[in-house]
C-alpha cells in the first residue's frame, strides 16, 4: 500500500520556544514510517512546516491509500482540514489521525473526515491498520484505535503494554533534502533522539505523564548508542520527558557513547533535582557534549511551585542554575505565566532572570492542556467552538486562553513586553544563542 505522512503546520507555531527558532524533525512519523516500510509499504512523508504549499501535488502525484497525521492540540483544526482535503482529492483514501491529543482527546477528531484514530503509541497500531487495509478487512477491534463502525466510532480495546525495544529504528532516510533545515537557533542540522518515554513525575500543568498512563518505560542503552551511531548530524536533541532521573542508567549511556567514539554536542531536557542530585554525572555528560540542558523551572516563587506539584524549592532552582554555569552548560529556561499574574509578577519574574543571568529564558502561559486537571470540564475556557469544544488552534501556549485578572489586553500587553525585552537584550548583547541563525519558525520538537 501507498502511505502519506504529514506533519501538519499551524497558523502559529509556538509552543514554549518564545523566540528561539526552531524546526525539529518529524520523529514520530519516522517511527511510524519505520514500521510500515518493514511491512513492505511504500510511505512518503510531507513536512508541511518545510513545504506548506507541497499538499495538493504530492496527492495528485502520489496516489497514496492511506494519509496519516499527527499532532499537537493546536493542530486539530488543521489536522481536520487536511483529512478533508485529502478525502476531497482522493475519496476512496483512508484517513488516521493520532498524536498526543488524539491520545488524550480522541472525540475531537470523531469527524466524517476521519477513518481512524490512534491512541497512545502509534507504530503497533498503525502497522495493525495497514495490515487490515491490505487484507479487506474492517479497522474495529484494533488494539489502541477508534475506528468509524459507520455512524459511530469504536474502541479497538487498550493496546498491549509496550516493548520500547522492540521499536524499529526511526526512518530517517525519507527527507534527505530536509534533514539539513532541521535545526534548534546555533544547534544546526539537528537530530532528535528518544532513549526513554514516559515521565514518574506528576506536575499538574503538564499531561505527558498522562500519555503513556504515568509508566516510564526505558530503552536498552546498547540499542541507544546502536541508533545514535546511524545520525548524521553532529547535534542532538534528547528529547525524553526526563532523561536524567535514573543516573546509573545516563552513567551507562556515556560510558558506551564514549566508547563508540561518538562525537555528538548533545541539548537535553533536565530536572534541576536530576541535575543537582548527581553533578559528576552531569560533568561526565559535559565532557562528552552535554552542552545545554533545557530546565523547565515554571515558577521562581515557592507557593507556585507548590501549586504546580514540581517538587523543588526556589533554592534548588538557584543552586542548579549556579551549578550549571560552574559546569560551563548552557540553560534554556522555561518559565510559565499565570493568568492572575498583575504587573507585580512580572516584574519579579523579570528580575529574578536578570539577577540569576539566566542563559536563555522562554516563556509559555498556563493552559488548561487536556489530560490535566485543569482541563476536566471547559467552563472556565473563554472561547469555544459551536459544538461547545475549545478553539484548540490557541492551545499554542502563547494565548490567553481563561479569563486573566488583569484586563486581557494589558496582560497579554505585559507577557509580550516581558518576552520582548529579553530577546532583544540577548541579540543586541551578541548572545551566542543568536550569532549564527535567527530565528524563523517556533515550534516545539
């Protein structure tokens, strides 16, 4: 069968990265891609981001039986109009949406558009999808899926607990042309690369922990090093929730990566207690070129961390910031905004970056993101669709999305001063972040 995968592009891609440009490859349509050419289907994969006007040729010329799609909640909109296009071009293609929203909120893509939507891990399911496709036979009962039986859709039953090793390999040779126009701001080409799924934490701002039913599952280092070995790039961004939380396991890794003489410069996500609890460990990682972690601080005052569930103190925060300069790791810092925050706030947050001399502050505001507790009922959401469903499409983390203590436009007025005076102090200071691209597109990776 003939197989089209599509990364879809939003009207506004940010999601966390504040100005920092950022275009990462589309890894999970490589896993699935993986798959599906072991099981001998022809797959093509279309990077809307790259090649936004590419759609209407690429169906035309293509022909596939079946266009998948994946997502985050800001691009359930456009993951619906492009099933429709492509039902509209091809009528007789199958169409299967998944992603993490699709995950944690299936019923928004219970559209005509759509044949099938898949749940949590995608590679199984999807392969079980094609394989059926193939045969004649009907998509319910598939393990992880909702599939239209006709009016309505059905669950397939929960997918089978999974075996992280026995993941094929992303497929990265399908976009060789745009392998070299993946890139992190400096870090370019870049290269993403997952060694565990999952996170043990639970901060309720956050629903990845959710995705996979709060399990952290942990890939074989040998098979680790053994993918790392076939990337080109020399960058690499280690894009689990939470790599660091089992140091004897990342002590393992570095001895290995060592030993295959990998010369990559790595970028990773990091807790600051992960960060602090083991610092010859994270001196081991910087000598084989850990060379920015990506600390998802959210708050500098202890009531609000304690409100998020985080676990850590504002004294951690400055004892890792301080530990990492020490170290000579850069720090790509997330902050979140709070809709009750009044200009008292944001100028604390301001001078706390100032004082610290924070490497790189991003800024998000807090959204009731589905799969967290915010997010259970849509009352307090401000703008929804007719059919009752929030406006996914300002699900970007970069829209005020509830009702602001401030009048909405001083406040969104005071988050865009806030993000703007940094940004410019960073480009005009010649930050190295800055000296080698600018940025063009935000998007989370």
């Amino acid at each position: 069968m003939k197989v089209l995968l599509l990364y879809p592009n939003a009207k506004r891609e940010l999601i966390g990265w504040g100005d920092l440009g950022a275009i990462a490859e589309p890894l999970a349509l490589e896993y699935l891609a993986a798959g599906a050419r072991q099981d001998g289907h022809e797959v093509r994969l279309l990077d809307l981001r790259l090649h936004p006007h590419d759609l209407t040729l690429t169906l035309w010329s293509f022909e596939p039986d079946v266009v998948g799609v994946t997502g985050y909640s800001m691009h359930v909109p456009r993951m619906l109009e492009l099933c429709r296009q492509a039902k509209a071009l091809l009528p007789r293609v199958r169409t299967v949406v998944g992603g993490h929203h699709a995950t944690l909120m299936p019923e928004d893509f219970f559209e005509p558009q759509i044949d099938c939507v898949v749940s949590g891990e995608g590679v199984r399911p999807f392969r079980r999808i094609l394989q059926a496709l193939e045969a004649g036979d009907g998509l319910t009962g598939i393990p992880g899926a909702w599939a239209r039986a006709p009016d309505t859709f059905r669950f397939g039953g929960e997918a089978p607990k999974l075996d992280i090793d026995a993941l094929p390999f992303p497929d990265r040779s399908l976009v060789p042309a745009d392998r070299a126009r993946y890139f992190i701001d400096w870090m370019k080409p870049i290269a993403l690369l997952r060694t565990t799924v999952g996170c043990p934490f639970r901060c309720n701002f956050c629903s990845l922990w959710k995705i996979m039913d709060g399990r952290y599952y942990k890939r074989d280092v040998e098979r680790v090093v053994e993918e790392l070995a076939t990337i080109p790039e020399r960058y690499v961004f280690l894009v689990d929730d939470e790599p660091f939380v089992n140091p004897r396991r990342m002590w393992a890794l570095a001895e290995q990566i060592e030993a295959a003489r990998l010369e990559k410069e790595y970028f990773a996500y990091c807790r600051i207690d992960s960060f602090l609890r083991d610092l010859d460990l994270m001196r081991r990682w910087r000598d084989i070129g850990l060379r920015r972690v990506f600390f998802g601080l959210e708050a500098v005052l202890d009531h609000e961390l304690k409100d998020y569930n985080k676990r850590q103190a504002r004294e951690q925060i400055l004892q890792g910031l301080q530990a990492a300069k020490e170290l000579g790791i850069h720090v790509f810092a997330s902050f979140i905004v709070k809709p009750e925050y009044t200009p008292r706030e944001f100028d604390q947050l301001a001078t706390f970056i100032r004082e610290q001399g924070v490497d790189y502050p991003s800024f998000t505001l807090l959204t009731p993101l589905p799969g967290t507790p915010a997010c259970e009922s849509f009352e307090h959401i401000l703008e929804r669709q007719p059919n009752g469903r929030p406006h996914w499409e300002h699900f970007d983390l970069q829209h005020a999305v509830t009702r602001t203590r401030m009048p909405r436009e001083e406040f969104m007025r005071e988050y865009r001063k806030l993000q703007g005076v940094f940004s410019a102090s960073y480009r005009a200071a010649k930050h190295p972040l800055f000296q080698d691209h600018e940025p063009v597109l935000r998007v989370m990776p």
